[in-house]
C-alpha cells in the first residue's frame, strides 16, 4: 500500500514523535508514504478563523499536489490538518463562490483539484483497510498489564465523522486492545484539551487540561493515548502548572503510534520517547533494538 503523506508544521517540529513513530511503524505493515514535495501549512486554527477562503486556498494547494502525485489517497496525522482538508473538500463541493476562488488561485502556480483525492487518518486506514488482525500478528511485545486512557480530541471526528462516532469513537480503544493493552472506559476522550487557548487565555486553557489529566489519573490510567499534536503538548507539558494552582496529578501522554512500535519490538529512541516531559515508566515490554 502507498499513499501520500502530509505531514504538516507540528509532525516537523514540536510533534516529531509522531512522526517517528508513524513512519517505522506504517513500514513495519507494508504502508508506504510518500511525503508531499513542496507542501505547505494547511491553514489550520488561528489562519482558517481569520480567512477562510485563504485557508482553503493554502489547503486545497496541498491537496492538488497529491493529486498531481497520482495516489488514490492523502493521509494527514495531525488532527487540524485532517480537519482542515477535508473541510476545503467539503467548502468546494458545496461552494460555487470558494471553488471559483481556489481553483483561480490554484491556476497561477499551475495546479487544479477535482476534489477526488480522499484525505484519510491512519487510525482510519490502520483499522478499516490494514485490519486488527494484521496488527495483531505484528505484535512481538503485547502491552499486558499497560491502562491506556483512549484520547480522540474534537477534531478528528467533529464536524465530520468520515470513519468514527462523533460521540463515542472507538477505532483507536479496538486498536489498542489489538495491541495487549487495557482500556480505560474515557468519557471525556472526545472533550477539548484547551487547543490554542494556553498560549492566548492560559487559565481557561489549562483547566481543559487539568481537568483530563485527572479523570485519566482517577480512572486509573497509566498513560493517555492521543492523535494529536497538539492535544499530546498540552497533556504533556503544563503538569507543573497544574500543580502550582490545583494539586500534583501526572499522566504520560504519548501518541498512539509510539503505544503501537513498543508492541511491535521498535525501541523507545526510535519512537522519540525520550522527547516526552512526562515519561512513559512502564516495562513489561522488552523492545528489540533497532
């Protein structure tokens, strides 16, 4: 399997161990991604709330670019960038006025966009097209005995809930038992982080956070499973914070796919866990060296 791959601003920067740990592991399944050339930010958050129109431009540029690569299907692991794109797709479908703009803007660097370029989430491609049982038969280190609280974010499946439940998603909680993992029942796996909120109104934003951090803490979770750049930071990064203003409450958080390269025998450098503030201190595992 081959696709496109988008990385986005965060995957090369403070979310670098996404993509550590995507690529090794999406190689360890037989999936190819081939990373966009020349690609851009999507527009995501602050941009696509100012200038909606100009977003959709930067976004549907990237896409036109993967059409022009000739894979059947982008997949784009940061949560805003997902949502961003497939939210062009859906404004130049359904908006005469934006498509006209966008497909004019496009036009001067030489590019078009039918719109037929799905843009998919690996959790999306992990579960429907590779299948848990293909994942299970990967699995050399089974996370026996590890509690993963499932955290979705709002992004990936709000207002679109193109391969999971709005309310109650469940593609990353199947996955990670395919892993050997304990799930933790979550309710608030689809309850905002406080996104953008800790760097413009730090006290609002961070009451998101606590608040997460401490139903996981109380359900009994030994680390946060999360698909988002973003979501992983603020999780990650403000427990001193927290502590400060409410009490001491610490939960690793890691991405998904680091979870999945520790079951597959990867080893923690090569997932980029030694990036996390907040270490991952369980190990029943025995990662193979890579």
């Amino acid at each position: 399997m081959k696709y496109s791959y988008f990385p986005g601003c965060s995957l090369k920067g403070s979310g670098r161990a996404y993509e550590e740990s995507l690529i090794p592991v999406f190689q360890a399944l037989g999936i190819e991604l081939e990373e966009l050339d020349d690609w851009n930010c999507c527009g995501a958050t602050a941009y696509m709330a100012v200038d909606e129109v100009k977003a959709c431009v930067m976004a549907a540029r990237n896409l036109a670019i993967a059409e022009k690569m000739g894979h059947q299907e982008l997949v784009a692991p940061c949560s805003a960038c997902y949502l961003v794109m497939n939210k062009t797709k859906h404004y130049l479908k359904e908006s005469p006025a934006i498509h006209q703009v966008v497909q004019q803007a496009l036009q001067t660097a030489e590019l078009s966009y039918s719109g037929n370029v799905p843009v998919r989430h690996p959790l999306d491609i992990l579960v429907q097209t590779v299948g848990l049982d293909a994942v299970r038969q990967r699995v050399k280190n089974p996370l026996k005995g590890l509690k993963v609280a499932p955290y979705y974010g709002c992004q990936i499946v709000r207002p679109y809930a193109t391969f999971d439940d709005q309310v109650n998603p469940t593609t990353m909680d199947r996955l990670l038992e395919a892993l050997g993992a304990t799930v933790v029942r979550y309710p608030l796996k689809t309850r905002c982080c406080g996104g953008s909120l800790t760097g413009t109104l730090p006290e609002p934003g961070l009451l998101c956070t606590y608040i997460l951090i401490k139903e996981a803490a109380k359900r009994g979770a030994d680390v946060i499973s999360t698909v988002c750049p973003l979501c992983q930071f603020n999780l990650d990064a403000y427990h001193d914070k927290i502590a400060a203003k409410w009490e001491p409450v610490s939960v690793p958080t890691v991405y998904f796919t680091q979870l999945m390269g520790l079951a597959f025998g990867l080893s923690p450098k090569v997932l980029g866990l030694q990036r996390n503030i907040v270490p991952l201190s369980w190990t029943a595992a025995q990662p193979v060296a890579v």
